[in-house]
C-alpha cells in the first residue's frame, strides 16, 4: 500500500515533469527523422506531434495524473527501450513506430492504464501518423495495380503503352513500379492527415460520414501517385533523366504530396458543406 501511494504521488504531483519528459521524446524522435528520415517523414513528424500536442493542451485542465507501480514501470520500460534503441542505429520502420510506442509509454506513466482510454485521441493520432505504411507494405504490395492504373492513364492520354506486370514500356524507354512507387507512402499519408482532420475539427457527423473521409484520402493518394508514375515514364521514355530523377526522389516528389493534400482539404470543405446541419429556416425556404 505505501508503494503504491508513493508511486501516485508522484503522478499527481509531476505533471511538470511530464511535460519535460514528453518534450525530451518529441526532441529525440524530430532529431533522429531530420537526420536519417525523408522531407516527407520530417514534415509528418512535427505536424502530428504539434496536433497531439495541441489537444491534450485544449483539455489539460480535465486531465488526471494518476498511475500505479505496474502501469509506470511498463511505460518507464517502453521509454526505456526507444532511448536504447534510438542511441545507436535507427532504421525508418523504427522512425514510423517510435510515437505511438512513446505515446503509449507516456498515457501509462500520466494516469496509469486508464490512461489509454483518457488519451485515445492522442493515441490513436500517433498510430496513423505512419503504423499504416507499415502494415500495408507487409500485408500487400499495390505496384501491380498501380502500374495496371498508370498504364490506364496512359493509354487514354493517347501513348502507346504497353504493361507487363510491374512495367510500363513506351516506345522511348520502360519502368519499372517497384515496392517504393507503389503508392503506399501516398495513401497512408492522405489516410493519416484525414483521421488528422477529423480529430481536430469538431464535425457533428454520424460515423460513416466520418469514413468516407479516411476511405477517399486513401483514394486520392492511389491516384496522385498513378499520375506521378505515369509522368515519370513518359520522362524515361524521352529520355529526360534529370527531370526523371527530380520528380522520382527529388524536390518534385514532395509536390504531388501537397497536390493530395490540397485535394483532400477540398474534399474535406466539400463534405461539411454537405453534411452540414440544415436550419429550420432553409429547409422552409426549400
């Protein structure tokens, strides 16, 4: 009983040091994407850090800090276990994982095993800020029917494409869709900004409307992405190497992300318009 009580003394009385904790794992995780993750995966990293951030901040009034021995030591030893990891080598798998994980150790430190419950949002933040990309790239590889709908795109565009498979041959040259251009990085970072943007906004919709937001954000990154390979092999097929290599791992890259990000915050005004709640007064006057 005097061990317990000691241990959630200390979480009522620590939320300061909570807060230093919770900012020393933010510092590490930024510090290690800068310096082994991509652009996109840096920018990903602090918006989703900044937005769990931001909520609990809205609420942190409400807020309990109360855990017991076994909830605080488990999160300690999660902790534990990503400083170790992130002092040596540090793989981008390890980078997609690690906040989840440390949201997951910090909600059991803060207020135990309830914790999870109390901080789902946060948690749930952290999970499709890059855990999808993961899950999908080892569950199913898309590059066939990316490929199948580039050569669509082509086709109808008038080129005289041909596909075998993972690859597209124009009379000028051929590519290849492999793993990394299949399009998974696009759709898991539409379907993260989504559930982004539904945790954030406070939108009175019924649970599939809430969906179809998440479902056409995957969509859109499927598509983008059909674009951006179908640009780059007419690029191999003209020969144009270096407008290839920009728009494939350089800054042109990034360009198609914002272009799926600006279509899903159209989408998104699209469908509160939609499911806006109707006045008495307009449905009269219709």
């Amino acid at each position: 009983m005097k061990q317990q009580a000691f241990f959630k003394r200390i979480s009522i009385a620590s939320p300061f040091l909570l807060l230093v904790l919770g900012a020393a794992i933010i510092a590490i995780h930024l510090t290690l994407s800068f310096k082994t993750g991509g652009s996109d995966r840096q920018i990903t990293s602090v918006l989703f850090w900044l937005t769990a951030t931001y909520l609990i901040r809205e609420r942190q009034d409400k807020l309990e800090f109360q855990s017991g021995p076994v909830a605080s030591l488990l999160g300690a030893l999660l902790l534990s276990l990503l400083l170790l990891k992130s002092s040596g080598y540090c793989e981008e798998s390890f980078l997609i994982g690690y906040p989840f994980i440390a949201g997951i150790a910090l909600a059991l430190i803060a207020a135990g095993f309830r914790g999870l419950r109390t901080y789902w949002r946060e948690l749930v933040l952290l999970f499709f800020s890059g855990i999808p990309e993961v899950l999908l790239a080892k569950l199913t590889d898309p590059a066939p029917l990316t490929a199948h709908f580039a050569s669509s795109i082509l086709w109808y565009s008038g080129f005289d494409v041909t596909q075998s498979g993972i690859y597209l041959q124009l009379p000028g040259g051929s590519v290849q869709v492999y793993s990394g251009c299949s399009g998974v990085v696009a759709m898991t970072q539409l379907l993260g900004m989504s559930v982004l943007f539904l945790m954030l906004l406070p939108l009175p919709w019924k649970w599939f409307q809430k969906l179809l937001l998440p479902v056409a954000a995957v969509a859109i990154g499927f598509v983008v992405n059909a674009l951006r390979v179908s640009l780059m092999t007419i690029l191999v097929s003209q020969k144009q190497m270096e407008a290839f290599d920009y728009w494939h791992a350089g800054s042109g890259s990034l360009v198609f992300s914002v272009i799926g990000t600006f279509l899903l915050v159209i989408l998104l005004k699209i469908l509160i318009e939609l499911f806006a709640p109707k006045l008495p007064e307009q449905e009269e006057l219709k």
